[in-house]
C-alpha cells in the first residue's frame, strides 16, 4: 500500500508539472515564388513557355497565385528581326499562370534573361540553355527496399562524352532526382529508382530527364535533401534555399546585376532552360 501511494504521488505530480507551451513559427515577409523551367524539346520547332508565380503567406502556409505587372525572357544574343525580336512576352493565361511560344532556336543558344516587375520591384535571372541526352525506355525491376511494396524502375543512358553533365530526372507526382556524371564520363550508366507506394497495375509514368547547369543541381540537391527526396523544386522549403532569381529593382546595369547589399532580397524558385527526353513506364 505504501508504494501504490508513492505511485499515485508521482503520478499526480507529472500531470501537475505538464504545461502547454507554444512555439511560434519562424515568421518573414511575403516572397515571391516563380516555377520557370523551361523544358526544350529540340525536335519541335515551337517551344511554350508557361511559368507560375505565387506569394508566399508565411513559413509554413500555402502559396497563392498572384499578378505580374509583367514578365518576359529576352535573349541577348539572339538577332533580332522586324517579325522575330529578341524577347518573348508572357501573358496571364490563369491565377498565377503566365504563357508565351518561341522558335525552339530562341532558347538552345545565347544569354538568355527572365525580368519579372511585381509590385514595384524588379527581378532578374539569369541563364544559358543545359543540353541533355536521350533516356531508354524504362525497365520494371523485382528489388524492394524496406518494406517490400515498393516498385523498382531501371533507368539507363549514355553520358555524352567530353563534356561535363549534370541531370535532373523528373519521376512524376513531385519525386525528382539529381545526378553528375562523375563517375560516368562518356559511358552507359544504369541505376534503380523505388516508388514506395501508390502505383496501380496498368498505370503508365512519364520519366524524364533534364539538362541542368551545376548551379541549379546544386540546388535541387538542397531541396531534395530536405524533403527527403519528396519535393517539387518551387514548392516553399522547409528553410529558405536561394536560387538564381534576385531582387534588382536598384540595380541598372544588366552585365552585373549582383545585389550583394540586399542579399536577402530574391524570389523563391529557379530560371532554367533545360532539354528534355522523356519516356513512358507501364507498371506490370
């Protein structure tokens, strides 16, 4: 009996020491989000461009479209023509949506600039076209990992050799993977991808893989890093990742537009313009 009534006494003092204590979130003010990948298909003359911009609500919350005053991507080095200028416009097509199509030529050669004015601030980001190689068709494998119901997928290529590569591969449903080849100069390279859940019998996956630039790699390996490898490379990060999109709206010289006072002062997302080869899985 003594020691129940030691028991009850411990008891009565845990419930009694017990408070709720809140955290506040980390706080900052509204940033803009711009999803700008520009994948290039080499064998279409035209290329459509549609980029999403939305404004962050706070560090955790949801982002929600928002208007441009204006965004366009201009090729400095593309020559202009009375019928084909150097610089495509992009018009509102929906909430937070903005389209535009160029000769695919525009975006494989030159310096090639996205401007976006949005709400009295300016910004810029700068980039050059990232080649790619083809991918085979994707083969279904028998591995599993941990549990036992995830599906092996088998993608192979071949490095183009003499050139220094670096890949994003785009698996669908916001699952991407980064790759350098390293360790694969020029050769044939082989590697497993795992669902871990969620595919049906029959169900077809579009696979692709893209050209990056070692800026934007690193990037992606950031994000993908902190999500555990289930996040979309312009969906708001657990910390904040700075990409290649800056704040220049006090900055007038377009060669060096390097906002080293207001480092802190960017846009969420990244400005590429990748190749792109895809291919399609049927999961057996």
């Amino acid at each position: 009996m003594k020691n129940w009534a030691i028991l009850f006494s411990c008891f009565f003092l845990i419930i009694g020491c017990q408070d709720v204590i809140t955290i506040d979130p980390p706080t900052e003010e509204p940033r803009l989000t711009v999803d700008a990948l520009v994948r290039i298909d080499e064998s279409e003359p035209t290329t459509t461009v549609r980029v999403k911009v939305g404004l962050t609500s706070s560090f955790f919350g949801t982002i929600e479209p928002t208007d441009l005053n204006q965004i366009t991507i201009i090729n400095i080095d593309y020559p202009s023509q009375d019928l084909d200028q150097n610089v495509i416009v992009l018009f509102k097509t929906g909430p937070g949506e903005y389209t535009g199509a160029k000769k695919t030529s525009f975006f494989t050669s030159g310096r090639l600039f996205l401007t976006i004015e949005h709400e009295d601030q300016r910004y810029i980001a700068e980039t050059t076209y990232a080649p790619s190689v083809p991918i085979d068709t994707p083969q279904q494998g028998n591995g599993t990992l941990f549990t036992g119901n995830e599906t092996e997928v088998l993608i192979t290529f071949v490095d183009e050799p003499d050139r220094t590569d670096f890949y994003l591969f785009d698996f669908s449903f916001g699952e991407y993977l980064v790759s350098e080849d390293t360790f694969y100069p020029g050769q044939r390279f082989q590697f497993s991808y795992f669902y871990e859940d969620g595919l049906e019998l029959g169900q077809e996956v579009d696979i692709s893989i893209l050209g990056v630039k070692e800026r934007f790699y690193n990037y992606m390996n950031q994000l993908i890093h902190q999500a555990g490898g289930d996040q979309g490379p312009f969906q708001t990060p657990a910390a904040t990742v700075r990409g290649n999109i800056i704040n220049v709206t006090n900055i007038d010289n377009i060669d060096n537009f390097d906002n080293v006072g207001d480092s802190n002062n960017f846009a969420l997302g990244y400005f590429s313009v990748s190749q792109e080869f895809s291919n399609t899985i049927t999961i057996q």
